[in-house]
C-alpha cells in the first residue's frame, strides 16, 4: 500500500462530512480520531481484501487462533507503524493544525484481554500477519471487556468499561456471515434418508452470533489478517405481546439474556448462574467460529471433509475453547451426516491446544448438570468419546 498525502486528506474531510456533519474546524477530537482512523483503515482495506483473496485461491494451510482474551491495545499508533505510515501522517496533520498526539489519546483500549493469555495471542497475530502466514484470530467482542478502576477514598472502585461507548473505526459488521448457537433444550432423533440415527435439539435456546473483523497488519508486508469476534443477541428477544400487557421486563428478556453473553470479559462465576455464563460464553465463540471455518471450507471446496485438516489447522489458547473439540464432532456428524469414524479422524488431525499452566484453579471444571442441561447433545458426545 502507498500513502497518497491528498486522498488521506479527502478521506478524512469526507469521514467527518459523512458520520458527523462537521468540518476539521468543528470536529471534536474524538470527531478527529474517528477520521484519521478510518481513513488510515481505507488504505489497509486493499490489502486486507487481497489477503483474503489470495489465501482463499491458493491451496494453502490456515491457522484459527480460538482464544477467550486478546489483548491488542490501541490501534490507531500500532498500525500506522506496521504501515509505515506514521511520519507522514503526523505531517499531514501538523499541516492541518491538529496534534497527532492528542487524537491518539482518544483511543481506547480494547476491552478484549486483561492479561498474559490475551497478550500472548495478540502477539502471535502480530507475528504471524508480519511474517506473511495465514493465521486468523476468533474471540469475543465484549462490550465492557474486565473493568475501568479508579481510587476513591484510598480503595479501587469498579466501573464498566465501556469501550465501544463510541463507535470503533476498526471494526466491520459482517451481518452476512451471522450464524445460530443452541443452548438448552433436549436432544431428539429422528431416521435419516439412509436410515442412519439423525440427533437434534428440541426446544433449545437460540442465541444469533455476529462477527465483527478487525484488521490485523503486518510489520513492513501487505499481509493483513482478521481477528474476527462474535456478538451475541437473541432473533427474536423482543416480545410485542407482552411489552403491549405491560410486562415490560419480561418482554426483553431472551435479549437480555442473549447480550449477557457478550457483555463482560470473565464474568463472576463464584455462583451458578456465573458458572452457567463461562461456559455459555465458550461454548458460543467455539461453536461460530467453527460453524464459519466449516461454511467457508464447504463454499470453496464442498463437503470433502477428508481434506479439511490440509486447509485447517485449530489452536486452542488455553481451556477456555476446548469444548469446540466435541463441538466439531457434533457439527460433521449432526448438521453433515458423517460416520463416528470418520468425524473423529478429522476432529484428531485438526486440533492442536497450548496449556499455559497447571495450577488446579486455573485447570476449568464444570459441574456435570450444569454441562447437560446447557449442552445436552455435546455431553452425550463427550460421553461416548469417553467410553471409545
């Protein structure tokens, strides 16, 4: 990619004509960071989707990265850096009369990570972008990430940390590629075509996931991969019926309870219902990001599964994800009709997990009602895979 000083300047002049009816003389400096951002981001956009396009074409072998936490800091600084664009972004602006300085302090962080694991999987997306491997991120888009700490009378207070209180230039919805999670219900069977068993839900919670990609640039190349991240709502949340009764807490309920699962970077689970929300929480970034590998596996090279772990390899950053090993024998055998066998020898080849440590507190254990009720079908396959 190359910095055009002039199109920098229109694009920045249009992104404050266009989201906030203003010219650089009324912008805010939030206004500013906002245009700058995004029209650094109309630079990268070629490059990103030529990425995309190339790793798509060229039979090669990509890397998701499944991880609870990614801690990436502030975007604006790091890729005007990894663009080589800083310098002369700064003169731009210096010749604009705005100090780059101040715009970038009107980023916020982030509320993806709060330490070393979230840390630990921003640096190998770095890493693996710079050195030009296709290797892409999943996660969470928490919308208040851990907390906002402040001192007050000698002792921290706790606020949210609401981080996408403005909206993030850095972001693109991709409500196209929005998929449904299940929780809940109970597992039912039914004859397929063949006469094999076919397993599905009954009554089950539906929860839509929608992804959110960020770019991620690499140092001095024009490889630029995706962190994609999935936000939680209910299809269905909001119920006219009982808002028209006057029930109006119980009227947006199932949205609530659907948003809750984005909402917060590692919620309490000193009680139940915490406990019941973690595993919500892994079980639906899991279960999207691999109903999306299986939908982009299945749209370039149809349902030959065989050859699934030649283009996929999965890491698991820590436990937070392993359920998506269980996840994905029930998707090749529920939604794609194949054998025990023949799931198993894929799900075997595909998954690779980093273990960061072994204190017991950290090892995640689920009490086994909990596991069932939530996930009925995945615990059955757990189970059978216990006993083979």
């Amino acid at each position: 990619m190359q910095f055009d000083k002039h199109k920098f300047k229109e694009n920045l002049s249009a992104r404050l004509r266009r989201q906030y009816g203003k010219d650089i003389s009324q912008a805010s400096f939030h206004n500013l960071y906002d245009a700058v951002s995004a029209s650094t981001l109309e630079f990268i956009m070629e490059d990103w989707m030529q990425t995309r396009k190339t790793f798509e074409t060229k039979p090669v072998k990509q890397m998701s990265y499944l991880s609870a936490e990614f801690l990436m800091g502030r975007a604006l600084n790091n890729n005007l850096i990894n663009t080589g664009f800083l310098e002369p972004v700064k003169e731009v602006l210096e010749e604009m009369g705005i100090d780059y300085a101040t715009i970038e302090e009107q980023e916020s962080d982030a509320g993806l990570g709060n330490g070393g694991l979230g840390r630990l999987a921003a640096c190998f997306l770095d890493s693996l972008a710079t050195l030009d491997y296709p290797g892409h991120g999943y996660g969470i888009r928490y919308e208040y990430g851990m907390f906002e700490q402040r001192i007050e009378n000698g002792f921290q207070v706790e606020y949210p940390d609401n981080w996408l209180k403005h909206r993030d230039p850095w972001e693109i919805k991709r409500s196209d590629l929005a998929v449904e999670v299940e929780f809940g219900g109970r597992v039912a069977m039914k004859k397929g075509s063949n006469g094999s068993d076919v397993f599905y839900l009954e009554d089950a919670e539906r929860v839509t996931a929608t992804p959110f990609d960020m770019p991620i640039v690499g140092y001095g190349t024009k490889t630029v991969n995706t962190l994609r991240l999935w936000q939680a709502t209910s299809p269905n949340g909001f119920d006219l019926q009982l808002f028209n009764d006057m029930q109006y807490h119980r009227s947006v309920e199932k949205q609530n309870d659907a948003e809750n699962i984005s909402r917060v970077l590692y919620p309490n689970d000193s009680g139940p219902s915490g406990k019941t929300l973690r595993l919500k929480q892994q079980y639906f970034f899991s279960s999207a990001s691999l109903q999306d590998l299986l939908n982009a596996f299945v749209k370039e090279h149809g349902e030959n599964f065989e050859l699934f772990p030649e283009y996929n390899v999965i890491q698991l950053n820590d436990t937070h994800p392993v359920v998506a090993i269980p996840e994905m024998m029930r998707l090749l055998i529920d939604v794609y009709r194949l054998g025990w066998d023949e799931a198993y020898s894929i799900v075997e080849k595909t998954f690779a997990y980093t273990n960061h440590t072994i204190l017991s507190e950290a090892l995640e254990k689920w009490p086994i009602a909990t596991f069932k009720e939530l996930l009925p079908r995945v615990y059955q396959i757990i189970e059978e895979m216990h006993r083979r």
